[in-house]
C-alpha cells in the first residue's frame, strides 16, 4: 500500500529537481548572452562594466625643482682718489679719451747714465741716489677732432705700490740730480703741457725718463685719464 505511494512522491521530488536544473541552465544561458551582448555594445570586459575596479590613482609627477639663483652682488665702489686699472701687454692698443696708446719699450738707464745711441739718441745725467727708467710708447687720434694730451697721466709703479712721476724740477732741487735725454723719432712727453695735441689721423711717438728708487721691483707703466680709461703694462726691465 505505502509503497506506490512513495514512488509516486520520488517521482514528483525527481520532476521538480529535472526542472530546478533546466531553471538555472536556462538562466545562466540567457546571463551569458546578455554579457556577450554588452561586450559587443561596449567593446570591454562585461564583467568590468557591472563591476567597476576602483579608479587608479594618476601617475606621480614630480615637478622639477627650479634651478637656485645666486644673487647679482653689486660691485663695491671704488674709493674716492682711487681708479680701476686694466692690464695690456706690450704693444698692445688701448684707447684713453680719444688717442690710442701703444707702449712700445723701456730700460733701465742705472743710476748715473751716460748713453749715446748709434741713432743719435743720448742719455745724461745724476740721479738723486735711484735709477733712471726709460720708457717709449705712440699716441694716435683715430677720431675725427683733434685731441690733447694735457689732461692724460702717464708714471711708473712699484710692486709695493710706490709711484714715481716723471723726472722735473723736483729732481733737480732734490739733491743736484740731472737728467738730459734725446731719442730720435720721439718727442719728451710733458704732461703739463696742456697745448700738446695730435690731429686726426696722426700718430705721435713720446718718451719719457722717470727716477725711480734703486730696489725698486715689478714696475709697470700706468697710462690714464684718472677716471674710467686707465690701463696698465708690465715693464720686463
């Protein structure tokens, strides 16, 4: 008696499990079109469209640091009575005011010179207990006016900063110190002549005879204007 009963209930129990299964075959189906379709709307990964990873973080950039600036130093100003000098070499031009200048050469004459030069040049004369220096250079005006040379130093400096002007008057009162000079081809330069000029497009050669103290030593020839053009030669005496 029990027994077609309970077969009739497996039989009921294996229908509905036969249609559980066709339920979720049917459903997975149909889950997997619906995904294949948005792939080919979207052109992406379905799973990554119902799924959304978290937004990845940009990219770090470090933006360069800007290059450090040394701060312009402004130039300390030159004491007053004090000049800047430059350094030429001999034979080199340099312009002061409107001549060019070119030291050319110089010597030393010793203490009690008494020189006569196969060209015609002579030295003579007594120092006041130094030596005489003897020191050629050219001027040319290359401008348009003529220029004078009154207003332009020209001396002699020692490497302990000793300056020696140009041999005068106050030799000769110093202590019967004499100097007598001639050099052919050249004129005595005499900075208190403020009439001496140059005309356009001429050249003019000077020499001067400056006494100097016997250690004397590293002499340059200093040749300026005391204000913005002043220039400086080493004399390799």
């Amino acid at each position: 008696m029990y027994k077609p009963i309970l077969w009739n209930v497996l039989k009921v129990l294996l229908v509905f499990l036969l249609l559980g299964q066709a339920f979720i075959a049917g459903y997975e189906a149909r889950s997997h079109r619906r995904i294949q379709l948005i792939d080919d709307v979207f052109g992406g990964n379905a799973w990554d469209f119902y799924n959304p990873s978290p937004a990845s973080s940009p990219p770090l950039v470090r933006t360069p640091a800007s290059p450090r600036t040394t701060p312009l130093r402004t130039p300390a100003p030159t004491p007053a009575g004090q000049f800047l000098l430059r350094e030429k070499r001999m034979n080199d031009s340099f312009a002061v005011n409107s001549l060019d200048f070119v030291v050319e050469s110089a010597r030393n004459l010793g203490s009690n010179p008494d020189i006569q030069d196969p060209d015609g040049s002579f030295f003579s004369g007594k120092s006041n207990g130094g030596k005489f220096i003897e020191v050629d250079f050219a001027a040319t005006n290359n401008g348009t006016q003529s220029a004078k040379l009154g207003g332009i130093a020209v001396y002699l400096k020692d490497s302990r900063g000793r300056i020696y002007q140009q041999s005068g008057l106050a030799d000769f009162i110093g202590g019967g110190g004499f100097i007598t000079a001639s050099k052919s081809g050249y004129t005595e330069f005499m900075r208190s002549n403020p009439i001496e000029t140059i005309k356009p497009g001429f050249s003019r050669k000077y020499f001067m005879v400056i006494e100097v103290a016997t250690d004397s030593a590293g002499l340059t020839v200093v040749v300026g204007n005391q204000k913005d053009q002043n220039y400086f030669v080493r004399l390799s005496l």
